[in-house]
C-alpha cells in the first residue's frame, strides 16, 4: 500500500544554510559533539585502486594517472553517496517502526535507533556537501522495500539481513578509508548498526511468520540477491565513463580480473549466514532453489 508520503525520503531536499530551522538544527547536533567537529576533506578518492580490486585491471593499469584519479573518485563518491541515502533511508525507518512499537521499550528504543540514524547522516554530509541520487537499484529496492506495511517483513529484510550486511560493509570502507576521519567515523557507526541488527533478529524471532509475508521476504532478497551476484558493476561503470564505451568482451575481461565470482560467493556466504534463523528454513530453500546463493560467471554479469 502506497502513502501520500515517502518514508525513506531519499528525494527530500534540502534547505539553504541561511535558513533558521537549519541554524536550530546545528545547534542541537553541536549539543551531541556532532556538527561541532571540524573535518579536513581532502580531494577524493578515500579508497585506492587495491580496494576495488582495480589494480588487477589491465585497462586501468594501462589508463594515465588522471584517469586513474578520475575512476576512483567515482568509486569513492558511490560509496558515500550509497552510505548517505542509506543513512537518510533509516531515519524514515526507525520513525516509521516507532509508529509500529508494540511495547513502551521497543518504542524507545526505535527513538534512539532514529537519533544514531540522523548521527550518522550528519557525519557523512561533512564529506558529501551536495549528494546526488545516482542510478542505483539498490537504493530504488530500499525505497520500496520501506514502504512497505508489512512489519514482519521490516524486520527481516532491513534489520536482520542489511543491517547485518552493513556491519560487514562498514567494517570494510573503516579498514581501507585513505581518510583517517572519515575511517574513524565508520568505524563509530559498528556499534549503532549491531545493536539494530540485534534488535531486529530478537523482534523477529518473536514474530509469527506467515506465508504472505514470507512471500515478500522471498522476492524481495532474490532481487537483492541478484544484485549481488552481478558482481561490482559500479566499478565496471566507473571504468567505461572515464574511458568510453566498453565492448561486451572488454567488460567480461575487467569482471575476470576483478575476480566479481570469488568476489560475489564470498559475500553471498555472509548473506547466507544472515537469513539462515530458527524460523526461516522455508526462505532459505525457496532461495536455494532459484538459485539466489551461486555467483556467476563474468560473463553472466552483461545485460
């Protein structure tokens, strides 16, 4: 069911510095140490060409030093841009599960999971003054994926197995982030992302699952799946707006080298472990039998 607003908010603008309400805004982030913070931001690129596994790849060894600059500030602008909407995503989330508590400890406790969330959006805007929304499916089955009423399904789906995902995410941009601030950042973020995922694997565990909300479940973690198997396309994309248009064997070729189906199988085995509950056996199987945990081959990664 569709409302006549949008919880995850990916589009909401912005308003101007000058504004009052942003100047009541500073004033009480600066209350939490937050906007307070003085950040030195460097050029990008925050991640080397090792981190994307770019240094295994012929056509980027072979690029100049500009270019190279330039294909790794586009990987390093996706992941903030993706961390940015994430973060903005979940603060629609926590106040709409605020809305769904049960219980007076659930509803406070989906009040501050709302604070860590604007925390966090506040803290990654230092380094992303003017965010744009890219093409980005991941973040289109986000928007969805919180629209929905179902509150079984919010639990699992975003509490569970991507803020269980993001844990491992997170851990990783932290270790290999150029930038030491905004490593230590991410990495402050470990502790507020595993203490939402805890609580959504122990609400959920308490929760009756019924067949149509496993239904969504299924649908929803197979297309997100696929995603994952499709390897790291944004790299691939990356490579091509900065050295034009790429063959389909030129792109098989920079997949092979990126090695996307070790890649992918590694973190298809974390998402594996991170559906696999008590209480999900069913929506394990149903993905097993599409499928949904095999990487692919590079040439399975064209479309």
């Amino acid at each position: 069911m569709k409302h006549n607003y949008n919880i995850a908010g990916l589009d909401l603008p912005k308003i101007e510095p000058t504004d009052k309400l942003n100047r009541i805004l500073s004033s009480a982030l600066e209350k939490t140490g937050i906007d307070s913070v003085q950040v030195d931001i460097p050029m990008l690129p925050f991640w080397d060409a090792k981190y994307f596994n770019l240094d295994k790849v012929k056509i980027f060894q072979d690029s100049t030093t500009v270019e190279q600059n330039l294909i790794l500030q586009l990987c390093s602008q996706g992941i903030l841009e993706e961390a940015y909407f994430i973060e903005k995503a979940g603060v629609g989330y926590m106040a709409k599960m605020i809305l769904l508590a049960e219980t007076t400890q659930e509803r406070m406790l989906y009040g501050l999971f709302a604070a860590d969330e604007v925390t966090h959006l506040s803290q990654i805007n230092h380094f992303l003054p003017n965010p744009e929304i890219s093409n980005n499916p991941f973040l289109d089955l986000l928007e969805e994926v919180v629209e929905n009423d179902d509150k079984t399904v919010l639990l699992f789906v975003l509490q569970v197995v991507l803020e269980g995902w993001g844990l491992t995410h997170y851990r990783s941009i932290a270790k290999d982030c150029q930038n030491s601030q905004l490593s230590a950042i991410f990495q402050g973020f470990l502790q507020d992302e595993s203490r939402h995922h805890a609580t959504g694997v122990t609400l959920f565990e308490k929760t009756s699952l019924s067949k149509s909300s496993q239904e969504i479940i299924v649908e929803i973690l197979f297309l997100f799946l696929q995603m994952v198997q499709l390897g790291p396309q944004s790299v691939v994309a990356a490579v091509e707006k900065i050295k034009g248009h790429l063959s389909k064997q030129d792109k098989i070729n920079i997949f092979q080298q990126l090695d996307t189906e070790n890649h992918s199988g590694s973190r298809l085995k974390i998402l594996h472990n991170l559906i696999n509950l008590p209480n999900t056996e069913s929506i394990l199987e149903n993905l097993q039998m599409k499928g949904s945990f095999q990487s692919l081959k590079p040439s399975q990664c064209i479309f």
